[in-house]
C-alpha cells in the first residue's frame, strides 16, 4: 500500500472511531438524518473518507444507509433491544462455556485480576447514583472482556462488541435508573468465584441472570416510552 493510500485508510478508520462513539453517546441522536456537508465540516473530513467511515458504520446497524436518501443514525426501540438482549446473552454464555473450558491458569489470573481492579473502584461518581464514573465503566467492560477470553474467536469478538456497542447507546441515552452497586458487585464476585472453580454451569447461571438485571431497567424506560 502506497503511503497516501495508507494514510487515508487511517484517516477514515479515525473518523470511523470518532462517529461510532459520538453515536453510541448519542451526539448524533437516533433517527437523525445525517448531512453529510455538516459532518463533513464538524469533523474537518474530506467527503470521500466521510463517505467510508459511514458505510463502514452502516455495517455495524449504528447507522443505516439508504440509496438515495443517504445515512441516518438508527432509531432506538424494544423490539431491536429485545433482539440485543436475547443474542448477547446466547454469545456471552457460549463463550463464556467455552473459556471456562479451554482457559488456561494466565486467563484465570487475568480474571482474578480484572475482578480484583474493578472491586476496588466506586461504581458512581455521584452519590445519587446519578453519574456513573468512567473509570469503573472501563473497569467492568475489560473485567466482562476477561471473563470472556479463554477460548476467543474473531468472529465472536467482532459480534460481541457489536452488541455491547448497541447496549451502551441504549444505556448511554435512556439513562435507566441507577442500579444497585451491592448487587452488581456481588454478582462479579460470584460470576468470579464460579469461573475460578471452572463451575461452568453455575457461572453461566450468575451471567444470564446478571444480563437479565441490566436490561430490565433499560426494558422499562423503553416500554414506557
């Protein structure tokens, strides 16, 4: 690859970037017609890096891409979270099987490890519960991503962060009400405790429930919509 053909690949994978997250943010709100001549200036990009980053992005159903009628941020609703929910929770528990059969004692450290950083951290930044602290958000994306890792493939990796990117825009922008800090961390400590004694049934168990919890708070910002 010649160096300028290079440098706009990586130039439109850092639009890419930058567009995925303001979506999953909900800068670019749902249902949104996006203009390309204004994103063109928003983000200081030529059209035809822009145009790549979106169809790239269509990919991922972030954004939908329509022949003649350009691009336009995908709506929110229950029907599409209920199809999120039911495949992400099918994914997480056969990868999670699958590590807790073939993981080797380095996942299971990485594992204790990653429990050990997220326990330690305040799940909100806000006594409230009103504001949620980005550092354990961090914290609990990578402890859920190890748990994960004992047996991964590309394709699962690629769907499942496609479906935790789905997740978080739904989160990100309905803001359910805050969820019980003392719950979730029992939750992790269990889902741990289950992984480390290879107890596949019992840690599958912890998961889907623990999946369930999330989304019944987001379900009910949804429905009363």
């Amino acid at each position: 690859m010649s160096d300028a053909r290079e440098a706009a690949a990586t130039l439109a994978s850092r639009i890419y970037g930058r567009l995925r997250e303001d979506v999953i943010a909900g800068v670019l709100p749902p249902g949104s017609k996006l203009a390309l001549d204004r994103l063109r200036s928003q983000y200081g990009i030529g059209m035809t890096p822009l145009r790549e980053a979106l169809y790239r992005l269509s990919a991922t159903l972030l954004v939908e891409a329509h022949d003649q009628r350009g691009f336009r941020v995908a709506a929110l609703n229950l029907a599409h979270f209920e199809q999120v929910l039911s495949t992400r929770e099918r994914l997480e528990t056969l990868m999670l099987e699958d590590s807790i059969r073939a993981g080797d004692a380095a996942w299971l450290r990485q594992v204790a490890e990653a429990h050990d950083r997220l326990q330690a951290l305040p799940m909100y930044a806000a006594r409230d519960g009103s504001v949620l602290n980005l550092v354990w958000r961090q914290a609990h994306q990578d402890f859920h991503y190890q748990t994960l890792s004992g047996s991964r493939h590309f394709l699962q990796d690629m769907f499942h962060q496609l479906l935790w990117d789905h997740w978080s825009r739904y989160r990100n922008l309905l803001r359910p009400p805050p969820l019980e800090e003392a719950v979730l961390k029992q939750d992790h400590a269990r889902l741990t405790e289950a992984i480390l004694a290879r107890d596949a049934e019992m840690a599958v168990l912890i998961l889907r429930r623990h999946i369930r919890h999330g989304a019944a708070a987001i379900m009910a910002v949804l429905q009363r919509e």
